[in-house]
C-alpha cells in the first residue's frame, strides 16, 4: 500500500508541473471584451511563453465563422492576425488554436466587438 500511495503522488506531481509549464494568453489587442476599430489592420495575441503554431478564426454571436482572418504569423510570444476581410458592426470572438513552447495544444478566446 505504500508504495501505490507514492506512485499516486508521483502522478500528481508530474501533471502538476506540466500544467504550470502550459503557455497560456497573457494580453490581446482588443483586449477581452473591447472594441476592433472598423479599419484596423490585424489582431493581436499575447502569450506568457514562446509559441510554436497557431491557428485563428473568427465567429460572429450566433457562433457562425466569419472569413475575414489571413494566416496567423508566430513572432515569439506574439501571434498577429491580419484582417484580410471585413468585419460587419457586431459582436465577435476570435479563437486561436496554438502549441506553446511545451507542445500542448490549447485554445485562447477573446471576444470583441466592431463598431461601424
Ligand atoms: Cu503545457
């Protein structure tokens, strides 16, 4: 019995770490629940670590996908997101699948709205 104890907090110690290790958003331009000017040019996401990948899009309020996004470009802890299209007045949320420095695969959301 003691020693499947010491297995179990083993376990919880590893998993502990590597969530501590887990890249995670930091900041974003609009910043949760702001406002993206009618004109602006790229979205911007900040995290606390080193990216590898990511992958964003961009949903209206019903959830729909709206194709207004280019190519997410990885620069360090940034990930910048041109707006190749554009976006109608109305409340959206952009969500970037991305691998952190670590390899794990998670998801950011924020949620903005665009005024015309
Ligand atoms: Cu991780």
């Amino acid at each position: 019995m003691p020693k499947m104890y010491g297995i179990a907090a083993g376990v919880f110690l590893m998993t502990g770490g590597q969530a501590l290790a887990h890249t995670h958003l930091a900041s974003s331009s609009p910043a949760e629940g702001g406002v993206l000017a009618a004109d602006a040019k790229e979205l911007t996401f900040i995290f606390d670590g080193l990216m590898k990948e990511a992958t964003c899009n961009a949903a209206d309020a019903s959830g729909k996908a709206v194709a207004v996004l280019g190519q997410a470009q990885v620069d360090r802890e940034k990930v910048h997101v041109p707006v190749t299209g554009k976006f109608a007045a109305g409340a959206y949320a952009m969500t970037c699948h991305y691998k952190g420095v670590d390899g794990h695969e998670m998801n950011a959301t924020v949620k903005f709205t665009v005024a015309n």
